[in-house]
C-alpha cells in the first residue's frame, strides 16, 4: 500500500517546508546594481525572496492536503470569473512556414472594456465588436477576454521598451489555463506594470493553427529561439526573462541549454519540469493514482490536438516518409484516420508518442524518444541564472528524476524542492497559488536589485 501516496501519511499536509540544492562551491556571481558589489545566485534569492530562502515553511490549502488532491482541484475547479485577463493575439510567421501564436497581456484594455474585478465581467458587447473586426478568416474562436490585435495595437506592443517576461504552457494547453493566467495577472501588475508579458502558445495550441504538418515536441526550442531573437532584436538592451511550466519548463530547459552563454535570457524559471521523460512515463503507467487520474486526460488532450488539426495534419492510409525523419527534419506521415481512431482509445502518453511522435523524428519507440529529448540531458549546459522548482508529491513528476546531481555541478542553477504542491498548484487558503506569488517577486527584484 505504500505506493497509494493519498493514504501515505508522509503525503498528507498543509504546512510545507522548501529546501535549497545548489553547487557545493556556491552558485554565479551576480551584481547589485546600487553598489556594484557581487552576490552569488543562492544568497541573493534568499535575501530578496525571502519566501524563497532555504528552509522556508509555507501553507497551502487546509482542504486540499496532498499533491494528488491540489492536482485534481487545479484541473477541475471553476476558476472561469478568476484572474480576468485580456490577451492580444499575434500570428508568429516562422522560418520554416509554421506558425505559432502569442498571447500579450493587454493592462489597458481593462479600463477599456469596463472590466470589474471582483466579478470579472466586462463590456462583451465592445469586446466581440473588436474581436469580430480583427479575427482572421477561418481561424477558431479565441478563449475568453482574447482576440487579435489590431495593426496599431501590434505596432504599440512591438514597440514596449519594458523587460519582457514570457511564459511558457503546459502540455497542448495555452494561455487560458488558470495557472497561466494566475501568473500572467501577477507579472502584469507588479511594481506598477513595470513588465510587458506574453504567452508563447505551441503550434496547435490554444486554438491555433498548424500550417506547415509540424507538431510541437521536446526538441522544438525552434519556435522559442525565432521568438527571444526577434524581441530581442527590437530592443538589445532590454532584459528578457522566461517561466516553463511542466512540458513549456522542458522546452525551456532544452533551449537554455542549446543556447548556453548565447542565450537571450536574463534568467528563468522552471516549474515541475518532467525532466525525465522515461521516469515520468513509467510512473505514469505503474503508479496506480497516476495512471488512474491523470494518464488518460493528459493522452487524450493530446489526441485531441492532432484531431482537430487533421485538415492540414491527415496524411493517406499506408503512407511512408518521403524522407528520412530526424529531429530537425520530422515528418508526420503517421497521421492517418485509422490512427487518430485508434489514438481514442489510448490511455498512456507511450502509446501517443509511440505512434505519432517518436516515428516523426525517426526514433524507433517512444522510449528511445524518451531518452533522447529529456531536459535532464541539457542541464550541464545552461549558463543563464536559473531557478528550478519541483514537488516531491508531484502525482505526474517522478520524485526520483529531480535533477539533484546535475544541479550541483552547474553554478548556474538553483533547485527548490518542496514536500508540496502537487503538479504546478500550491493552491494556498485563498485557492491562488503561491508560488506564482513568488516567481512574480522574483522576477521583479531579480530585475530591479541587479545589473
């Protein structure tokens, strides 16, 4: 019964503590901006996000007293009237003919769409007028309080002189997902606006379109490089900043790590990354809540991605690659109707990947794909300030795959593991999250205190 963590008392609590691994000779010097002076990484999260500091207790939601039941409320309560965000959509054009989408967090447009807090409700009748005007033909309806923005609305975001912040999502989800929007409303308003936000949306995701029969994956950092260079571009001297969360903290961690020293990242974090994929996937299949709870709709909400873009996607029954796959080079030749009816029934991210993803890039199984594309392979690399934060009561992150070792080889990184939190929630007593709280503070004094 051991292995049931609902009824494992060790599970089972509201009162969590946060401890600190870093690299035993002390973690990257950092500047100060009033004096100059130096201070490394660890030092300088404990003094300024004191929350933050090694050995911190915190308290989480009475009600919901193990990572499975924080999961569970996370994904299944109605947070539809909480953190009322607008969101200005722009089509990313990417190098290759894909597309993907971003989602900016538009302050101004709560004043001018009359929007009250405590209800969440606004001038709809405004709203759907300007999202009728600007909606591209034959794209899918946006989620609530997002459309897209007009030619000066654009011309006016691209022009923000503010540091950016850019998050990104889960697995197939997107900026409408009610930990996302926790965050973005967060950033967005901290020290009186001083970040421009945005939501880098997968393609596919958060209903957009696949233009070009490529997916996203572990190894596509592709769209995240086009995207960082770009901003950057606008503006060198502005200080970009970047949170993953689960699968978008993969991503992250994938690109620090390609990039190393040429990053255009400031710093970042990452939150309950799978950072490895294999671990995770077997827990997925073994552990019996996990498999039970949240294999299936996880699969599923992948599933319904491809259905969904099998217009451009679909390719004729018996198909065979017109060219050797590889991870630069995929090729969804696997997107058959036979297979998407077959994929309705799967219940374990290996048997998704197994037959969609890995042949895509010319892996064997999903297994090999697996190993391959874990974030925990890239860690060494990274050379940009990083903040990793994991729950050991993760129903869905293997415990055994946070990435103790390889953080105390790298100065650049500092892991915060909790004994709490479940998967991305830490709902606290007001049903927020409370470590989007402090990510927003650290991005905020991480900004103001250093050079």
């Amino acid at each position: 019964m051991s292995n049931l963590p609902i009824i494992n008392p060790f599970h089972w609590g509201s009162r969590g503590t946060l401890k600190h691994t870093s690299a035993p000779s002390g973690t990257t010097k950092l500047t100060l901006n009033h004096d100059k002076t130096k201070i490394d990484f660890q030092h300088f999260v404990s003094q300024y996000v004191p929350a933050l500091k090694d050995g911190s207790k915190f308290k989480l939601n009475n009600f919901l007293f193990t990572g499975i039941l924080q999961t569970m409320y996370l994904s299944g309560a109605d947070y539809t009237k909480w953190f009322p965000v607008f969101y200005g959509r722009e089509i990313l054009e990417l190098s290759d003919g894909g597309v993907c989408t971003v989602d900016n967090v538009m302050v101004s447009w709560e004043e001018k769409y009359q929007l009250r807090q405590n209800s969440g409700s606004f001038n709809k009748l405004e709203f759907e007028k300007d999202e009728k005007d600007t909606h591209p033909q034959n794209w899918p309806r946006l989620q609530a309080r997002t459309r897209y923005l007009t030619a000066k609305e654009l011309a006016e975001v691209h022009g923000d002189q503010r540091p950016l912040v850019v998050v990104l999502h889960g697995l197939a989800g997107g900026s409408h997902e009610t930990i996302i929007r926790s965050l973005t409303s967060k950033l967005s308003k901290i020290d009186g606006g001083k970040f421009q936000v945005a939501v880098l949306n997968c393609r596919g995701c958060a209903r957009s379109k696949i233009t070009n029969k490529k997916l996203f994956s572990a190894f596509q950092t592709g769209d995240l490089k086009e995207y960082l260079a770009r901003e950057k571009s606008r503006n060198p001297n502005r200080k970009i900043y970047a949170v993953g969360f689960s699968f978008g903290a993969s991503l992250l961690a994938n690109y620090l790590g390609e990039t190393g020293s040429e990053s255009n990242l400031t710093a970042a974090v990452t939150l309950c990354c799978p950072w490895d994929f294999l671990l995770c996937a077997e827990k997925m299949k073994k552990d019996y809540w996990s498999k039970n709870l949240f294999s299936k709709a996880i699969t599923q909400f992948l599933v319904r991605l491809v259905k969904v873009n099998m217009g451009e996607l679909e390719s004729p029954e018996g198909s065979k690659p017109e060219f050797q796959p590889d991870i630069e080079n995929p090729c969804l030749y696997m997107c058959t109707k036979s297979n998407l009816e077959r994929a309705k029934s799967f219940t374990q991210m290996l048997e998704f990947d197994g037959t969609f993803t890995a042949p895509s890039m010319g892996f064997s199984s999903a297994e090999e794909y697996y190993r391959a594309g874990s974030a925990i392979n890239n860690l060494h690399k990274v050379q940009v300030p990083t903040l990793i934060i994991n729950s050991t009561d993760d129903p869905i992150i293997d415990a055994s795959s946070i990435p103790y070792s390889q953080v105390k080889m790298n100065p650049n990184l500092l892991l915060l593991a909790t004994d709490l939190g479940g998967h991305l929630a830490y709902l606290d007593e007001t049903w927020d999250s409370w470590m989007n709280t402090h990510i927003a503070s650290f991005f905020s004094t991480f900004d103001e205190f250093l050079v």
